[in-house]
C-alpha cells in the first residue's frame, strides 16, 4: 500500500504537525514499537503519525543530504518492524513503505488511529517470538500502555488510561465505512485531482491505478474482499455525489439586504466538501467583501480596510465544515446583512472545553470530531488544525482593525454560531436614514463649535461616551469629515 501525499513536504512538517513525525536514524525495537503504539493510541485524535527510519534527526531537523538505510537491509528491516508488532496487543501493523530521499532510501511508517485502541506494548521487546512466554505458554512479559506528549512518546499516566479507554469507546463517525454505499460511488477522477492538488508522487508513479487501488492507498475503503465499502470521509471528499448519503452535507449562504426580507437571496453549495468550501468562499470573496482605501494625513501609504477580512471568514468557515457532525441533519448556514456575517454549524464546541475558556477564547479541544477529514483539509492547506482557527481569525480582525467576533451557542451547544461585526467604516454603507441622521447631527454640533468628546456626549443627550458615539467619530475621522486638535492641551474635534 502506498502513501499517497507529498513525501518532501510530509518530512518538513508542512502536511501535518511536526508531532507527528518522528525521525529514526537506525531500526530500534523498544523505540519503535513504542512510537507505533503511542501513535496507533491516537489520545488527541488527529490521525496518527508517521515514523521514518534511515534519517538522523538534529535539533528536531532532518540532517540533510539523507544517510537513508542500506538497500540490503530494507527487506530485513520491514520483516522485523512486522515481528515486532505483534508484540502489541491487541495487535497492530501500520504501512510501511520504501520511499528515495536524497537519492537514498528511506522506510516510512504510516501509523493510523487504531479501531481496537487502547493498545499497550512489551517495555522490553523481545529478540525472538517466543521469547515473551513462560515454560507453560503464558505471557510474561510486562506491557504498557503508550501515548504521545508533543513530540515525545512516554509512558500512559492513569489518567491518561482512562482518557485512553474514553474516546476508544467508539470510532469517530468519519472514519466509519458506510454499509449503504458501494466503492463504485467514489469518484476515481476526484481523487485523482486530491493527489495532483498535493503533490502527490503516487499519481506519477502509478498513472493507471484503479478505483479500488486508489481507494486502498487513500485508506477510504474498508472491509473483507468480497463486501468493500466506502469511509463516510471517502463519501464526503470524494464522492460522486455526497448528498445521496449525506443530504445536509451542503454549505447554504443567505444574503438579507433588508430586515424585511425584500431582496433576500440564497444559494447553496453542494459536493465534495473541499469543493463547496472553496466555492462558497469563492462566491463571499467575489460579491461580499469589500475594500475601502484611505489615505492618513500623517504617513504617506494609505490604509486598506475590508468589511469582514478574507482570512477570518475562510478560518471560520473552514472550521465549521471540519467540525460539523454529518449525522446531525443541518447544513451549515452563512447569514450576511448590513451588519454581519455570521457562520452557523452543528453542533456547538465539544464539551472538553468549559465555558469559561470559551469565554475567554481559550478554545483547545482534546477530541476531533472529523480527524480524516481533517487529515485530508490539511494536506489541501485549506485548514492547519491544532486549534489555530480561532486565533488565526481573531488576528485577522485585529489587523484589519474590525471588532472582535462573537459566539453565540445554546445551553446544550446543539449549535454555534460566530459572528463578525461589519467593519465601522462600512457601516455607511447601509443607507441607513438613522445612521445618517446621527451623524449629520455630530457634525452639526460640531459646526457650532469644536468640542471634546465627553462635551459632545453631554450636548448629544448623553450622560456619558458611548460606544456607537466613539464608533461614529472614529469613522469620521476615517473619512476625514472631522479632525482632531488639541486647544489648550485638551483634544476636540473640529470639522475639517
């Protein structure tokens, strides 16, 4: 079985995390049989890892060129990573492959989450097969249980052990094969285009693959030989046509130009999910998003604002497709007006996060709802994982100088929903008579004389400055309709 993904861009971390590649210059039994376990344990959930063996790890770094392993020994080395599998229980054998680094090869194993997870190993492998067993047949050989901390593997604490048992207590839902479906309802063509997308060097090499050996490669199939069925993550990327097993597997976006309704429009976005991702954001970019350059009085560039930044919306709405439960029949919803954005998906955070961390934006989950799917986003760098969703948004707001998004979830987070406030500068651009209104009324007081904005709140009705009153000077001041000076060592504002 071959991997089917970009090696080089695989060995340098750009495919997955870099806790998720070890590198092994030599073949260690108790070292790798570890790893393979502590990887087949898959505790955070995020697909497993992959373990080379012939390159010399610096610093976390591969020492390139490669030293690789003698050819001789390939073959030897492959038979004895298999022997000393079986030395995992329950018994467990990832993929393993020959691939050529720097002209040299190289072994690479593919160590996915395991089905029959918690999985422990021997602490001391031993050399021959029956060396673990007493004069009567029994096992006498201590296990442990392995898990991966960052970039190390270490032993299970108890703790651990019960989070191990927790989340083996059933496989996620993407990685489950789909007794409805037929392999001949994956689309040989689209997964072709997956593996030109990422560089694959499976597709150059093996040219005239069929859909079952493809399907085999890309590990979306499962089952005996005579009753093969398709991964629901197969379904979902690759499928022919995803919304015959899945029906709100679809993206819907409503655009409400008024709160009446009057010209709502809708659309709605099916297929494969990476595809509806990119075409729904496509579709935001090209008709939603807006640009606004101003030129500042005090610097020469100019400043370049957009009513919601393109990054924060792909980040939000990346994440939702990824984090979407596909057995809940509710399509995610993006909502655009005069005022937000807002992305809708079900159901809410997982309950490994407390409230006060989501209140705080502390939003780290330890469980993965789509891991494969995720597996497969990130080799499209559609999304990174990780938990950088969130932050990669919030920073995109900061920069672009827009309020910070809200979340919106019941009691019992059925929902989420994440909004981004339209960028103060845009807000002119509603029509609105009442925005209008209060505006022309700034600048009117204003005209009668400068003044500070604590003055201007009081001769506006107010007992103090309020937050649409400092939003409405700041953008003023944008459009360069007021300015700022200071009289008497105090700042007023004065129309300009």
């Amino acid at each position: 079985m071959n991997i089917p993904m970009n090696i080089e861009e695989l060995l340098k971390g750009k495919i997955v995390e870099s806790s998720r590649i070890e590198l092994k210059e030599n073949f260690n039994p108790d070292p790798m049989v570890h790893t393979i376990c502590a990887f087949a344990n898959d505790i955070d959930n995020i697909g497993g890892g992959y373990i080379f063996v012939g390159i010399k790890e610096v610093n976390g770094i591969p020492e390139r060129p490669i030293t690789g392993l003698p050819i001789n020994k390939l073959d030897e080395i492959q038979k004895e990573v298999i022997r000393c599998c079986h030395f995992i229980e329950p018994l467990y054998i990832p993929e393993i492959q020959t691939v050529e680094i720097d002209e040299k090869p190289v072994l690479l194993i593919r160590v996915q989450g395991g089905h029959s997870r918690p999985y422990k190993a021997c602490i001391n492998v031993p050399k021959k097969k029956k060396d673990h067993l007493d004069k009567n047949g029994f096992e006498n050989r201590e296990k442990k249980y392995y898990i991966r901390k960052g970039s190390s593997t270490i032993v299970a604490s108890p703790l651990d052990e019960k989070e191990l048992y927790y989340i083996s207590s059933s496989i996620p839902y993407d990685d489950r094969p789909n007794l409805l479906a037929r392999v001949e309802d994956l689309s040989l063509e689209r997964m072709k285009e997956h593996l030109r997308q990422t560089g694959s060097s499976l597709l150059e090499s093996n040219s005239e693959l069929s859909l079952y050996e493809l399907a085999e490669d890309l590990r979306i199939i499962e089952g005996p030989p005579e009753e093969l069925r398709p991964l629901n993550v197969g379904l979902l990327m690759f499928g022919k046509d995803p919304q015959k097993f899945f029906r709100y597997a679809r993206t819907e976006l409503v655009w409400i130009p008024n709160p009446d309704g009057t010209g709502m429009e809708e659309q709605t976005f099916s297929g494969p999910l990476q595809v509806q991702l990119k075409n729904a954001l496509d579709t935001i970019k090209d008709k939603f998003l807006k640009e606004k350059i101003i030129k500042l009085p005090d610097r020469p560039e100019s400043m370049r604002i957009w009513n919601y930044p393109f990054q924060a919306v792909q980040e939000i709405l990346a994440n939702a497709i990824y984090h979407k439960s596909y057995q809940i029949h509710e399509p995610i919803t993006v909502r655009i007006t005069n005022e937000e954005l807002e992305i809708t998906s079900h159901p809410g955070f997982d309950r490994s996060i407390q409230d006060i961390d989501i209140e705080a934006r502390r939003i780290r989950s330890r469980s993965y709802r789509n891991r494969r799917i995720g597996d497969f986003l990130k080799e499209l760098h559609l999304i990174e994982g990780r938990n950088t969703g969130f932050p990669n948004a919030a920073k995109a707001l900061k920069l672009n100088g827009s309020p910070e998004f809200k979340l919106i979830m019941d009691p019992e987070r059925q929902f989420l929903s994440v909004v981004l406030p339209i960028h103060p500068v845009f807000q002119n651009d509603k029509g609105s008579k009442k925005n209008a209104d209060y505006r022309n009324k700034i600048l009117m007081l204003l005209e009668e004389h400068p003044d500070s904005k604590t003055q201007l709140a009081l001769r506006m009705g107010y007992k103090g400055i309020t937050s649409k009153l400092n939003r409405e000077i700041k953008t003023l001041l944008l459009e360069k309709k007021i300015e700022q000076v200071l009289v008497n060592g105090k700042t007023v504002y004065k129309v300009a």
